[in-house]
C-alpha cells in the first residue's frame, strides 16, 4: 500500500508539473531557469539572509537549501540569521553583503536609497525566467519599486489572510458561525451578539488588525507619487477605514480596557481567548495550544466591502533581492529562479508559504503538511482575490505612522473627523517635505 501510495504522489507531482509547464509563452515552464549554461561548473556557496524573519535550521533546509542542492549540486546556500536592527547597516559599512536578501517588498525603499538591489532585469532575460507565471498583482506591486522600469526583487510567497473564530464562544452565546464571503457589516452586527460582560469576565465579538490590512484592502496611497503630497484627504478610502474601525470599537463593551490601544487582537484571541472573532495575518502555529486543550475554532475568508465583493486584501509579500556588491549574480538568480518553480513553489505552499504563482492548482495544496490546520477550512485564505496595487512611494512609512496617530486621536479622543483627517494631512506634507529637503 504504502508504494501504490507513493507511485501515485508522485504521478500526481508529474502531472502537476506538466499542467504548470504546459501553457507557459516560452514553452519554459512557469519558473524554469534555462538559458546558458557552462560545461565547467565550479562549486559557489551563496549566503542567503532573512531581514525581517527568522527561519529555522530545518525549514531553510527543507524550502530553500535542500530544493536548490538538488537542482545545482554546485551550489551552496548558506543562511544568515537576522540578530538585530542594526545588522544590516553594519553589514552595509563593512561591505559584507550576502549574495541573496529575503525581505518583505514594502522594506524596498529602504534597500534604494542604500543602492543595494540589482535590477533583475538582464537575467530573467538571459535565463528566459516566465514573469508571466506570477500572480498579475503582485508582480505589479513588485515592478512599481522601478521608476524606469527596473525589477529590484522576485517575490517568493504572499501572506494570507482569514477570519479566525473561537467557535467556544459562539457556542456559549448561541451564534451561528461565520461563513465564507462574509461582509464588515455581516461580521459587525455578529459581533454585537458576542459582545459580552459576565460578572468577572469581558467577551470582545470583533478585534482589528493593524490598520494597513484594510488599507491595502481599498487600495488606498499614502501620498501621491509624483508630488509626494500626502493623500488621506484625497481619497474617499480612507474616510471609509476610519469609520470602519470607529464602528468597530462602538459596539459596546467592545472598546478596549486600556485606552489608545488600537491592535491587541491577536493576543486577546491567542492567548486570552476572550475574542470571538479576529481577521487578520495567518497566525500559523499560533493556534496549535486550541488544539491541545480541546477548544473549538475554525477560519472563514476575510471580511469584505459590501461594494468590494471578494476583494481581499492586497499584496503582503516577500521577496527575494540580490545586491549589486553579490559576486555570485548568475548563480544567485539560478538559485532564485529554482525556488519560484511550480515543484519547488507547490511543496513550501504545502508547508505554509503560499505560493506567489499564478496557479489554483497549488493554492490549493496551503497547509496539507500541517497537523494544526487538518480538518480546518482552509479556502478561506484564497477565498478573495488580492487587491489591486496601491501606488507606494518612499515617504509611505512616514505618512503610515501619522496617519495611525490620527486614526487612534478619532477614536480614542474627542475630535471629528474631518479635523481628524485634514490634521493628519498637514502633518504628513509637512514631515514629507522636510524629508524631501534633506
């Protein structure tokens, strides 16, 4: 049994690949590294390096390492652990860079203004790497990093998101479970009924995420690219967001205890399980303790606008950089390209790295290696469409932080609106502006 098994995962994995490689425009498969090749291949360790995460021994071996060894037997990677906020910069100074950045693409400007990103470009021509077989948004989110049409990085998996629920406390309360294509409005007015004080304890029916989840959701600038103004007054989204988390906190006996803190969810749901409904991130191995201890809980697909049917939210995605100092280009990109194929792309997407390729095929393979999520309703991660690209400019971290102190003033504190959102706006131009002048 266990060979008729295996001949039949791996028929499966073939016809899998052929399906993916079939329809590609070069006839070179979604991600295939093609191009020249060289009969004297010398052996090369590439230094590959986590900015903005922590990956494990095993999991670097089992989704990075070990896929690229298999495929270039010549080539080493090596991982560098990210040890703290100041590594990078010290590596900048010292001129140690490594041969491959993994790092979330809104870091981008960051790496820019540093000069450190090669253009891609030249190499996903040489080895005939398929851009095509990208998922459309969030190659579009990736190419807006280039003014002039460069390519500083290749995405290698997308965040997903859902609604988890505590079905504990939907059964204690006698609500009806969420289900899948839900709206804000459907999801606010469940909430009211789980909104509970009892005695000495507190039931919150709806906590937020941070606030950029909805904003990528409207797709929603932070300034205008060409003038670098700053936009929350400008575009009707935001308004919207705003009363979308006042109407939240409203619902009484929703509010927080502690006053000013917006985005406590995760842990209120986690840990305190006193929350019976939390859109957010994936929060992966986070949820195994339910299980441990028998309580109930499931994910349906993330909230949606009501005019925005299955718009999900936009692209959260990491991607993988080569710095210009790399002596190891061609090899680095060989290595990249392996990882954005659709075997290699299909079995981290079994592990819990969604893939980033444009395939239901391997959507549909999110989580089959986890334990914690088995029996769980798993469609709901890619339930929605991802959001179209807000247009992102290098003062976006600046305007981001303004714009959550005006959203927790609005709140929190005693100003409407309108005075709320033209503050934050002359706040962002001027910090903008004097960040200009430098």
């Amino acid at each position: 049994m266990y060979f008729a098994r295996t001949v039949f995962a791996l028929c499966s994995a073939v016809l899998l690949l052929l399906a993916e490689t079939g329809c590609s425009g070069t006839g070179k498969g979604a991600n295939a590294p093609s191009g020249p090749t060289s009969e004297a291949v010398k052996p090369v360790t590439l230094t590959m390096y986590f900015k903005c995460f922590a990956v494990s021994d095993d999991d670097f071996a089992r989704d990075f390492a070990g896929p690229v060894a298999k495929k270039y037997p010549h080539i080493t990677l090596q991982k560098l652990d990210c040890t703290d906020a100041n590594q990078f910069n010290q590596m900048i100074v010292a001129k140690e860079l490594p041969d491959i950045i993994d790092d979330g693409i809104t870091n981008m400007p960051i790496l820019l203004d540093m000069d450190v990103p090669t253009d891609l470009n030249e190499l996903v021509r040489k080895y005939e790497f398929n851009l095509g077989g990208i998922t459309p948004q969030i190659l579009q989110f990736f190419k807006q990093f280039g003014r002039s049409g460069e390519l500083y990085s290749l995405p290698r998996t997308q965040n997903v998101f859902a609604t988890y629920y505590n079905k504990d406390l939907f059964d204690k309360f006698g609500a009806a479970y969420p289900v899948d294509g839900m709206t804000w409005e459907q999801y606010i007015e469940l909430a009211k009924k789980l909104t509970v004080v009892e005695k000495e304890s507190r039931y919150y029916g709806l906590q937020m995420g941070y606030f950029n989840r909805v904003q990528t959701q409207l797709s929603l600038p932070f300034a205008d690219p060409a003038t670098g103004k700053a936009q929350i007054q400008q575009q009707p989204g935001w308004r919207s967001m705003f009363s979308l988390f006042q109407t939240v906190f409203n619902i009484p006996n929703n509010r927080p205890p502690t006053a000013g803190v917006l985005y406590q969810g995760s842990n209120r749901f986690t840990k305190d399980r006193n929350v019976a409904i939390f859109p957010d991130i994936f929060i992966g191995q986070a949820m195994e303790p339910f299980n441990k201890e028998g309580i109930g809980w499931d994910i349906a697909s993330f909230p949606v606008f009501a005019d925005k049917p299955k718009t999900g939210i936009g692209v959260f995605a990491n991607g993988f950089v080569i710095p210009k100092t790399s002596k190891h280009k061609e090899e680095a990109f060989q290595a990249i390209a392996h990882l954005l194929s659709p075997e290699v792309q299909a079995e981290s997407t079994r592990n819990g790295n969604m893939t980033v390729l444009d395939s239901k095929d391997i959507k549909q393979r999110f989580l089959e290696n986890s334990p914690v999520y088995r029996g769980k309703n798993i469609p709901a991660f890619y339930y929605n469409n991802v959001a179209e690209p807000y247009a992102t400019t290098k003062y976006d971290l600046i305007a981001s932080n303004l714009y959550t102190d005006a959203l927790r003033q609005f709140i929190f504190g005693t100003k409407d609106l309108n005075t709320v959102l033209r503050e934050a706006e002359e706040a962002a131009d001027r910090a903008i502006a004097a960040e200009r002048a430098k």
